[in-house]
C-alpha cells in the first residue's frame, strides 16, 4: 500500500466513524426529547382531574409533537443505515483493492459461524444493531400512534361503526404515512447529484 493510498484508506475509515458518532449523538437527543414527551402527557393524562380547556388543547399538541419527534427519530434511523452502507461498502471495497491480505481489517471476519449461537445463554450471535435501533424506532412510532386513537376514543366517544373505523383508520394513517410516505419526500433527502455513482452492489438473481 503506498503512502497516497494508506491516506485515502485512512480517510474513509476516518469520515464512517466520524458519520458514527454524530449519529450516536442525535439519536440520544431523539430518545430523551420523546421521553421527556411521553412523560409530560403520561402527567397531564394523570393529573386529568383538573380537565381544564388547557390541558387539553396541551395533551393534543404533545401527541402531535410526540407523533413528529418519533417519526423524525425513524428517518434519521433509517437516514443512518444508508450512510452506513454506503461508507461500509465503500471501505471494503478499497480494503479488497488495495490492502495485502494481512493488512485486511474490516473486509474480513474471525469466524463467521463459530462464533454465530443465538441460543446460547452467554455467546453473542449476528444481530445488526443498526436494525434493532430501526425496530425500536418503528415501535415507538406505533406507540404514538396507538395514543392518537385512544385520545381520539375518550375525546370524540362514537358507538357506530364510522366512529370505530375513525378510531382504528387514524392510527393506521400516521403509521403508514409516518414510516412509509416521509422517507420519500424529497425535501428530507440529501442532494448527491454530483457523486459519481460506483455501482459496488451486484445485483442477487
């Protein structure tokens, strides 16, 4: 490896790790705003007695604030993986191209199945923490969800089958919207026009 390629390799380990750890300190932003959240109407609906005209329009503007943040909390979840990929993939690829095979870090592995045991009680096994952060921040968007319809249910209390359908349709809106109709906004997507596209995955038959 020469000197001008050690720097490159270095470089691209360097701009992952650096994408890591911003990642790391937004999410824990995320979590403690939507926890802050779910506390502060988890006191309002508690402190219920009251049923003020200002705790009420107040428990509806944390639901929506708490139902924003979540969905917020996903994309950059998701935004994440993307990132991820793409430096991961990057890597490997200039690790395979330009590294000896003992040089060779993170385009290799110890042992891929010994060390693989999901039943065991005191060994790990291959889960994408990436992936389960993503699962998290898809439940916590349900959650919120789930709280619109009950809201909904003791705010507007309907015995038809249109107030039923209302109560279960608006959750199920949020959730589809929120974790299927944002991701493809094009305001929330970032502008790589002027990157050269390497095209490093190979298509699976």
């Amino acid at each position: 490896m020469t000197e001008q390629q050690r720097h490159q390799y270095q470089t691209i380990i360097h701009a992952r790790n650096f994408h890591y750890e911003q990642f790391t300190r937004w999410s824990s932003y995320f979590y403690v705003v939507i926890g802050a959240l779910f506390a502060g109407y988890y006191f309002i609906m508690k402190e219920n007695s009251t049923n003020t005209q200002e705790t009420y329009v107040l428990s509806w503007v944390i639901l929506g604030i708490g139902y924003l943040t979540s969905v917020a909390n996903f994309l950059s979840v998701k935004g994440y993986i993307y990132w991820w990929q793409h430096w991961n993939i990057l890597l490997t690829h200039y690790e395979q191209k330009v590294c000896q095979e003992e040089e060779k870090v993170y385009s290799v592995f110890a042992d891929k199945q010994k060390l693989d045991k999901p039943c065991s009680r005191i060994e790990g096994c291959n889960i994408s923490t990436s992936i389960v952060a993503l699962l998290m921040a898809r439940i916590i968007v349900l959650g919120w969800c789930i709280l619109f319809g009950y809201k909904v249910w003791v705010s507007f209390p309907i015995s038809n089958y249109c107030g039923l359908l209302a109560i279960i349709g608006i959750p199920f809106i949020l959730y589809i919207v929120g974790l299927y109709g944002m991701p493809n906004c094009s305001k929330l997507r970032s502008d790589i026009s002027n990157h050269t596209d390497l095209c490093l995955i190979k298509n699976k038959k």
